[in-house]
C-alpha cells in the first residue's frame, strides 16, 4: 500500500495494539487549504528513515525528468544531523503563509514545487499509485500522532494539542498543534471527519476499522 515495506508492517503492528484517544478526534479541526496554509506542516522538512531515504532517493533519481517537468530540481534533497539522524533538506522561504508561527523557521522542504505540492505525491498520482505512496510515514499521518506504549502500556493514536505537543521544548511551545490543519478550529468538523483519509488508510494497513470504532463511539456520546 506504501512503498516503505518495513515500516509499512511496524506501523501496522503499532496501529493493531494502540488505544485510540476518542476525545482527540473529536475535536474541532478545518479542512485543509493549500492555497491558504501554503504548506506550513512542510516548512521544517521531514526526519526520514533509512527505508525512506533509500527508496525516495531511487525515485527521484528513476523520474528526473518527470519531475523536471514539474519545474522541480534539488541537486541535494537529503542532509545528515549532527545526532546522526537524516532529513530532507529545507530552503529559505520569503513568502510563508499569513498565520505562519512565530516559532517556526521561515523554510520550506526541498520537496514542495512552486505551488506547495509535494512532488512525491505529485508523482504518486500521475504514476497511477496511491497519493501517499512514496510519501513519508509521518508527512501523510501529520496531523495524527501514534505515540509509542511505555512500560508495557499500548501505543495511543491521538493528536497534538498546544498543552500537549510531542514536539514541545524550552522555546519550542510546538509543531502539530501549532499547523493550521493540526489546529482546534471552532466550528469546524470533527477530526475523526475532517482526518478521515488519514484514518482509514492507517485502518486498512493494520486491517482494523479505525474509522468505525471512532464513529461508534462519537455515535453512542450522542
């Protein structure tokens, strides 16, 4: 279903034993708006996996002209961290959304073209495959967090809320719940709603109805 095999199978395992936190969903989240956000969940790039770097690297590389016509071209799409962790390269960005974080550096990922698309869905599409095919794991999860099980306890599928953000540190306040398609919105539809795509590609991985326990229970609530 997604061209990361390994992880493809770790994720599934994952999303099997994991407790899903009803009360995330439900929350209020707008749909997302490309033209609006211009990207913004993009702007820091992505950590990638050994798995995802090899094959996204093989893609890029088989599909150069594909890709050319995009009007796209990074001579290097991947830099390597001081901890030795490996992401996608980011390039200044002079014209980030309107609403962008303070917080955030004003940089996109190399992998955006010129309209805020990713090329690997991009290609994804016009190669006839799933959108999210070539698609890092935790780009086409974003919003969606799946935090590991600690001491024995089960891996929980939620989401980021300005208290409570993974990615909070001293002077950091956050990353998802801080993007405007991670954001409570008021008004707006439920996330189990507004994620639906999400949600159900993570179910039909792990062969489990995600989508349906969620509105099952937002059902008996009311």
């Amino acid at each position: 279903m997604i061209a990361f095999t390994s992880l493809q199978q770790e994720l599934a395992r994952q999303v099997r034993e994991a407790r899903v936190d009803h009360e995330a969903f439900a929350m209020p989240l707008k749909i997302c708006e490309l033209a609006e956000c211009r990207a913004t969940c993009c702007h820091d790039g992505v950590f990638l996996e050994p798995e995802e770097r090899e094959i996204i690297g093989e893609v890029i590389g088989s599909h150069a002209d594909q890709l050319a016509r995009y009007g796209w071209e990074a001579p290097e799409i991947f830099q390597r961290l001081p901890d030795g962790r490996w992401k996608s390269v980011t390039l200044p960005d002079d014209a980030p959304a309107a609403a962008f974080p303070a917080h955030f550096p004003k940089t996109r990922c190399v992998f955006l073209d010129a309209e805020h698309r990713c090329v690997l869905q991009r290609l994804a599409m016009d190669e006839g495959r799933h959108p999210w095919f070539w698609k890092p794991v935790s780009c086409w999860m974003h919003p969606v967090i799946l935090k590991p099980g600690r001491r024995g306890e089960r891996p929980v599928l939620t989401l980021a809320t300005p208290d409570h953000d993974p990615a909070a540190h001293p002077g950091y306040p956050g990353f998802s719940a801080f993007t405007p398609c991670g954001m409570s919105c008021g008004g707006g539809p439920p996330a189990r709603q507004t994620l639906r795509a999400e949600l159900e590609l993570l179910g039909e991985l792990a062969d489990r109805e995600v989508t349906g326990e969620l509105d099952a229970v937002a059902a008996d609530v009311t």
